[in-house]
C-alpha cells in the first residue's frame, strides 16, 4: 500500500491562518498518510478577517492532497496521542488500522457505500433518557440505520423518517 520507502511525494496540506500556517516535518521524520491522488473533495472558503496567507492564493501542484487538518499523523505513535483519530480510526496499532483499511478494500463498492453511511449513525450503547424525545428518536433511527443490507434500503429508512413516520420500526423494500 502506497509508493515504494524512499519516493519523493509533494503532499497539499490546509493552510492554518492562526499559526503555524503549516506543519513542520524535519528529514527522517515518518509520517501515516492518508489522501487524495488529487484535489481533495472540499471547498475551501476563507472567512477569516486578516490578511490573506499568499500561498492560499497559488495552485502549488502536487501529487496528494488532504482533507483540512486530517490525514496525517506522526510514527511513531507517542503515549498521549496513541489513537489513530486524526485519521478516522479508534485504533491503537497500525497492524489493525492496516488490518481494517484492507478489510475495507476488499468489498465491492456497494459494501463499502453502505459501511461508510452506517458510520455515519453508530448507535450509542445505552438508549437515552425516556424524557428526551428528540434523543429517543435519533436512537431510534440510529438502530434502524444499523440494520439495512443495501444503501437503497438505508436511503429508504431516511427518507420514511423525513416524512415524519419515524415509528415504523421495520422499514423494508418491496422486492
């Protein structure tokens, strides 16, 4: 996975208007990248009110880019940041972080669709508090998101709750 040891890569990285504008890596420093062989999939839009950060302004090429301030993390992983949380992952090694990452890979597309949507809306391990509604539906959603076996079924369940009939526990698709 990724380009032979040695390879000489230009990565794009966010500029952060606040400082450090960009982060520092020195020569023998290693790096877990995770990016885009192109532009990253985000619109950049500056709301800050200084001054601009001139190179902001250029298109620099490069062979990767990240997403802002994600992506990357130093190796290798010191105590106080040992999660791989700045990519994604609540993994604590690289070997099940590779593990999952390969496990991923290997589904078709459509697999992979539906495990990323499912990410989106993990349930939490204890239903809240009956007195919370809105809490009490979001649950309720998140356990019926947990169980559809194909994005149509999953798109179809939002779209029942959209409609405001959120007690349909069983959404199911005609065959």
């Amino acid at each position: 996975m990724g380009p032979p040891q040695g390879t000489r890569l230009r990565l794009r990285m966010a500029v952060n208007y606040w400082e450090p504008q960009f982060p520092i890596f020195l020569i023998g420093d290693k790096l877990l990248v995770i990016a885009y062989k192109s532009h990253d999939p985000t619109t950049l839009l500056s709301t800050s009110s200084g001054g601009g950060v001139p190179l902001w302004w250029r298109d620099i090429p490069a062979d990767y880019s990240l997403p802002l301030f994600q992506g990357s993390t130093k190796l290798p992983l010191n105590e106080a940041d040992r999660t791989l949380g700045r990519l994604g992952s609540d993994r604590h090694d690289l070997e099940s972080f590779k593990k999952d990452i390969q496990e991923f890979l290997a589904m078709s597309p459509a697999q992979r669709e539906l495990s990323v949507l499912k990410e989106l809306w993990l349930i939490q391990s204890t239903p809240p508090e009956s007195g919370d509604s809105a809490q009490s539906r979001r649950y309720r959603l998140a356990l019926q998101l947990s169980r559809p076996s194909s994005v149509q079924e999953y798109i179809s369940i939002l779209a029942v709750f959209e409609t405001g009939q959120p007690e349909q526990q069983d959404v199911r698709l005609s065959d």
